[in-house]
C-alpha cells in the first residue's frame, strides 16, 4: 500500500514538471540588438514640403528579432499616410530591411535649417523577450534666401562744400601781419550749389517762425578776435558750384595785433541755394598757426675801423631788443670767410625791451677789399621749433701802407729825395763855418744843419 501511494506522488510531480513551460535564461551577449544602419531622403524639403525617407534597420545582436514595432513621433515631421506606425516581422542576425516613411515639414520651422524626427522600436526574442530603444534623426531643410521687397530707392540730390586745402602768401603769420588766403573749394555732392556766398567768421540763413528760410545773408555774428578780413567786408560771392568742380578764392586777412601765439581757428560758412530752391549753410573751420618771433637788430655799436689786410682789430657788435616783451636768445655766432676770428661766440640769454647785447669779437683780414659779417642767432620759437635769425654786416680792408703813418712833406719826399737831387741850401756866418772846421778837428759832426721847419702858429722846431 505505501509503495502504491510513493508511486503515485512520484508520477504525479512527473506530470507537473511536464506541463510547466521551461524559460531559458537570455544574457546579454545572445539577446537580439536592433539599431538604424542609416537614413536618407531623395530631396531636400523645405518649410510645408512632403517628402519620402527611407531609414535602414539592422540587427547587430546574436540572436533573432521578431514583431518589430516601429513608431515615429509627430514634430518637426509630421508622418503620413501610416499615422507614423510601422511593423518588421523579424531580424535575423547580421539581417538589414528597410521602411518607407512619408513626412510633411512643419510649417512653423521659420528659417531652421535641421528638423529632428523621434524613432521608438519595440521587438522581442524567440524565448519571448521583449525590448525597446528610442533614436533620433535630423534631416537637413532647404532655407531659401528671404528676400523682402523693398522700394525703389530714390536718389538724394544734394550740394556739399568742402574746403580741400588752403595756403597763405606769408610763410610766417605773427600779429598785424597782412597776408592773402587762398581757399580751395569742391563740391563733393551730386547736385549743383548755386549762388554760393562764402563768410568769413561763420553767417546763417534767417528763417521766419514757421521755419522756412528767408532771402538773405547774417554774417555779423562770425569771430574777429583773431582775424580780420582787409578791402572788403567779410563775405563775398562766389556763383555757382557744378558737382565735382572746384575754386580757387583768395581774401585778404590781417592778424589782430593783441593775437597770442598759438593755432587759431578760422570759421568760413557757405550758403548757398540748392536747385529745389532750398537754402543750406555749409560749416568749415580751418586752423592757422601765429607766432610771435623776436623783433631784434644786430649791428654795430660803433663805427668800426679801420681794418687793413693781417692786422687784427675788434669787431663792436650789438644786439637789440625792439620788440614790448623780453625776449631770449640762444648763441650768438660771428662767421667771415678770409679771416681769422677770435671770441667770435657767447650766449645771449634774455633781453629786456630796448636793452641790448653786446659782443667784440677779434678780426684778422687776410686780404684787402670789402668783406661780408655773418652774424647768427638761435633761439626757440612759440611751438618749440629751433630757427635762426641771421644778418651780414659790412666793412672795408685796406692794404698796409707805411705812408699812413709817416705822411710825405717837402723834406721827406715819396720818392726819397727832393728835387733836382739837391739838399736846399743853407746860408752860413764865417763863425758858423770856423765853429763847423772846429767839429771836423775834434771829430765832432761838422754837417750843414738844415732849415727849421714851422709845424704851425708860426712855432720852429729844429731838427736834430
């Protein structure tokens, strides 16, 4: 009886473990692995295009894939047709099969160049494993080139002076120089400047209260603290300007007397009417340098002289202040060609007005005839640019002659004798004559002593 019973148990755990389905355990190196191989579209599409793309799916795994489930998610790309569901029956390993997914680009895609689509698969093993993986594709779109209608541009006529360039008459502007500026004028713009008027100081155009401009010209507003116009008021008429055309004016300027040295600005305004009858004032400034140099005069302080030819002698020379404000002075140097020159160099340093310098260099000609002084002076001027004032003083060389200091007279002729070879005669006494016989004896000299000769005032002189 218990045999019978064990029997039974036995048999009956045999049939449980027949009817169970038995359930392998899956890793990860034989589960199936499915993923895009690749993706493309026939066509670039554009913003609201539909287009066809074809994605590739393979099975990288080791084992089979069936039942695929493909589903493609509504966004940049709207699916058709499928409603964006698709289906694989399976995937063997190594195994490749492609779909065909129609799309519509999204119309709010303004200006994107890329739109993004969402691929959710699901699949299964042959042992009933299920899986799932999500991609992402980006399909590249066809921007076009926006191009907004525009209006017709309308070209703009309008005149515009310039002045180009300019110059003046004097190199060296200081105050109360007169002194002619001559202007350069072009007409950068497209359109003719007509009856233009050129201001001196700046001017304006009057304009009534609603704005609108008035015939005529104020030009008494302009600056005159530095410049002044000379002959005439300070505007003048120029006439018409043509585009691209240039003229040459010139105004006579004069540089107010109280003018401080420095660069100064000088406004010139153009009005003009333009060819709508539309009056324009054109602004200008240009920039003139003044200086002020030192007013000095090198000279003499006395007649100088004579000078002969290898003789030396001092050169007196002076150097005066003119001008109302001190002035100072750097090296004073005194040149001559032919001549040897001595202490011929000093610094000046500064000099008050109306005082003066003074300087007595050594002169050696070395020939006679007229001879030029070179006399130079530096200094620094108001914008710290080293300049040179120089002067040439002459004088006269004479040639050494004896006879300048012994003049010639009756008893010392210039030919070294008197007339007719003769010595005059001299009237003697007999005592005289025995007194010289007397000399002669005793060796004493015993020669005629001749005349005495008056020197003026009628008083003798004797000589030896």
């Amino acid at each position: 009886m218990k045999k019978k019973i064990l029997l039974t148990l036995v048999l009956l755990i045999g049939v449980l473990f027949q009817s169970s389905p038995s359930v392998k355990a899956q890793t990860a190196a034989d589960r199936p692995v499915i993923s895009i191989d690749s993706y493309a579209s026939a066509t670039t599409p554009a913003r609201g295009e539909t287009f066809t793309l074809t994605v590739i799916f393979i099975n990288n795994g080791q084992s089979a894939a069936t039942n695929l489930m493909i589903e493609f998610i509504p966004g940049d790309l709207i699916p058709r047709e499928t409603g964006g569901l698709q289906t694989i029956y399976q995937l063997i390993k190594g195994e490749r099969k492609g779909i065909k997914q129609s799309f519509t680009v999204s119309s709010e895609l303004w200006g994107a160049q890329i739109a993004n689509a969402t691929v959710n698969i699901n699949y299964s093993d042959y042992d009933g494993n299920s899986y799932s993986d999500s991609f992402n594709l980006a399909i590249d779109l066809h921007t076009p080139v926006y191009n907004p209608s525009t209006p017709t541009k309308v070209p703009v006529l309008s005149p515009q002076l310039v002045i180009q360039s300019f110059s003046t008459d004097e190199t060296i502007l200081q105050p109360g120089t007169i002194f002619d500026l001559n202007l350069n004028i072009t007409n950068l713009g497209n359109a003719a400047a007509k009856a233009v008027s050129m201001v001196l100081g700046g001017g304006t155009v009057e304009m009534n209260p609603e704005g609108t401009p008035q015939p005529g010209i104020t030009g008494n507003t302009g600056d005159f603290s530095h410049f002044a116009p000379l002959d005439s008021s300070n505007i003048k008429f120029i006439g018409d300007i043509l585009p691209g055309e240039s003229v040459q004016t010139t105004q006579k300027i004069i540089v107010n007397v109280n003018t401080s040295p420095g660069a100064h600005s000088l406004s010139y305004s153009f009005v003009y009417v333009t060819e709508d009858e539309q009056k324009v004032v054109d602004n200008q400034v240009i920039t003139l340098l003044v200086y002020r140099l030192p007013s000095i005069q090198v000279d003499f302080s006395m007649e100088p002289g004579p000078f002969f030819a290898n003789q030396p002698n001092l050169l007196p020379l002076q150097v005066v202040n003119l001008g109302k404000q001190a002035v100072i002075l750097g090296n004073i140097l005194v040149a001559a060609s032919d001549a040897q020159l001595e202490n011929n160099m000093a610094l000046v340093g500064a000099i008050d007005p109306g005082f003066y310098f003074t300087l007595d260099p050594m002169i050696t000609p070395f020939q006679a005839g007229p001879m030029e002084i070179l006399v130079s002076v530096n200094y620094t001027d108001d914008f710290n640019q080293a300049r040179v004032f120089e002067t040439v003083l002459n004088i006269d060389v004479l040639e050494m002659d004896m006879g300048d200091f012994y003049p010639e007279d009756e008893f010392f002729p210039s030919d070294g004798g008197f007339e007719d070879g003769e010595f005059p005669t001299v009237e003697e006494t007999l005592w005289q004559k025995l007194l010289r016989i007397l000399k002669g004896l005793l060796g004493l000299d015993s020669g005629i002593n001749p005349p005495p000769i008056d020197y003026g005032e009628g008083v003798p002189y004797d000589l030896p």
